[in-house]
C-alpha cells in the first residue's frame, strides 16, 4: 500500500486549526477543512531570509529537491511542456510496511506583483485522485514572505488516520526548504545564482531543465514505460 505522495505534496503542525505567527519564526500554519473530504487545505506562511527571486529559484530547484527534502530519494524533471511549465518524476521512502511511492507533478512558474509563484498539479499518482497547489514568494522586510498552500484527495482508506502525519510532513519539508534556502544563498552563493538563472532564463522563454532532461533521456524513457505505458 502507497500513501507516501500525499505527504511531500509537489512538508510539526499543532492541533489547532491557526497558529500565530511566532516570533521564533515559527510558520503560521492555517488548517482548512472541507466538506466531505477526507483531508483539509493548508495554508502556511512565513518569512525567508532571502530574496524572493533567490527563494522561488531555490524551491524551483526541481532536479535538485532530492538533496534537502527528507525521505525524497529522486526528483527528476523529465518533461518541458514550456520554459515555464514541467513535469517532475518523484520517489519517495516510506517506513516498513509500506511501499515507496511514486509520482509526477506538473509545476508552472509565474511572476506575481512583488514576486513569483509557482503552481503545483497532480500529473500521476496512484495514491491520490487529485492534488494541488502553490507557493507564492513576495518582498518582505526580512527578505521574502512565503504562502504555501496544498490539497489533496487521498484514495487510501486509511487515509483519515494518517491526517495528522501528512500535515506534520508538510510542515517539515517546507521548514527544511527554508533552511536550504537560506543556507544556500549564505554559503553557496554560486549555486543560488546557477537557479536564479534558471527562472530568469525560464521568463526569457528558454527551458531551463532540457539538459538535464536530455543528459537523462534514457533513464526518463524507462521511467515513462513504467508510468504511462509509453
């Protein structure tokens, strides 16, 4: 049995449904249930101690997300539907007894007033009808102010017990972006740059992540076979 895509969808939440934001820079963290559906929307935000180009790059960092986010052992871009749309292959660990589980989400990058967004779609996941989202980064007076927010159909029926444990896992993966963030932009400035070059590149109507795309070709062509049938 899979569930582990729900969770990353492409992160420690209290049992209240609003938190305050802390000064601690805690996230605010606002739990959104929904009428007959098993899960609820989240909403969180805080703020990033980066600007908000480095922030969208450093969470855009699709063939690189394998590297900060826990128990994501793969992220692969393997499609440019434009330079600013992308499907992304995932693989994700789970603890005995479950299986790994495996996913595709489409991303879309945009700017908005003061900033940049990015919009997530469920491509593939056989754990799961329907998810989406965004992530939203806009000037701040600490750098940037991120708005994150995420929903998902589970078809698991043990979905309503593992509520609690995806929305924790939400929390955490994005507390870990923050920190990859960050660090990056502190201590590997010349990685910072290489992405933000990649959304720059991507508005100039390049697509950014076609060589790694074609540097993968084969293992992508493997990955599709098994996914799609094609």
């Amino acid at each position: 049995m899979q569930f582990s895509t729900l969770i990353l969808i492409s992160i420690i939440l209290l049992p209240i449904s609003s938190l305050a934001l802390a000064t601690n820079r805690e996230f605010k963290v606002t739990v959104v249930e929904i009428k007959d559906e098993v899960w609820p929307k989240l909403i969180i935000e805080g703020p990033i101690s980066a600007d908000p180009l480095t922030a969208v790059a450093l969470y855009y960092d699709l063939d690189n997300q394998h590297s900060y986010i826990p128990d994501l052992p793969v992220s692969l871009p393997i499609k440019h539907l434009s330079p600013t749309e992308v499907h992304t292959y995932y693989e994700r660990q789970l603890p005995w007894p479950f299986d790994k589980g495996i996913y595709v989400n489409g991303t879309i990058l945009e700017k908005v007033s003061h900033g940049h967004r990015v919009t997530w779609y469920q491509v593939f996941n056989p754990d799961s009808h329907d998810a989406k989202g965004s992530a939203t980064f806009v000037t701040h007076p600490e750098g940037t102010w991120m708005t994150y927010e995420t929903f998902v159909r589970p078809k698991s029926l043990f979905a309503g017990m593992i509520k609690k444990i995806f929305q924790k896992e939400t929390v955490a993966a994005l507390y870990a972006m923050r920190e990859h963030v960050e660090s990056v932009s502190k201590h590997s400035p010349t990685l910072a740059e290489k992405y933000r070059q990649y959304i720059l590149q991507a508005y100039q109507g390049m697509a950014p992540f076609e060589p790694s795309i074609k540097e993968n070709a084969t293992k992508i062509e493997r990955i599709q076979k098994i996914i799609f049938g094609h």
